[in-house]
C-alpha cells in the first residue's frame, strides 16, 4: 500500500470529497497496519527482555520488571 504524496497534494482543498474519503480510508489502513506491527515488535522485544532477565544478563528498573512480567506495553496505563 502506498502513503499519500503530500508533496503532490499541497491544497487538500482542491481534493474532491469521495478523494478525501477514499484518502481517509487508506491513510486509516495504514495506520491500523503500522499500529499492528509495532504491536507486534513490542511483543517480541518484551519476550526477549523477558529472557535476558531471566538468564541474569539484563538489568531492568523495577518498573520495567513489573511491565515486562505484566505483560504491559510503554505508554499503557499502569505500565
């Protein structure tokens, strides 16, 4: 999927209403695709955070800990 080319699109209001529309869809997917795959990454970076405390090899602040054991992703309430 591509962006939206915001160099070519400089008056949004030259842009037809079905175009806004059909750009709002898109640029929408986008970020649900983007927000999956960070989710997803964060998961990965907490199993192996996870694991390197496990083995002795990482040092991590308390709430850290508590956020990794927790299953808490930064920016989570009572992460």
């Amino acid at each position: 999927m591509e962006g939206f080319d915001w160099e070519e699109t400089s008056d949004l209001t030259a842009v037809s209403e079905n175009e806004l529309k059909e750009l709002l869809e898109r640029l929408a997917e986008e970020e649900r695709e983007i927000s999956y795959r960070r989710r997803v990454l964060q998961g990965r970076i907490d199993l192996i955070r996870s694991e390197l405390v496990r083995r002795g090899s990482l040092s991590l602040s308390p709430e850290e800990l508590a956020r990794v054991l927790m299953g808490r992703q930064e920016g989570e309430p009572g992460a």
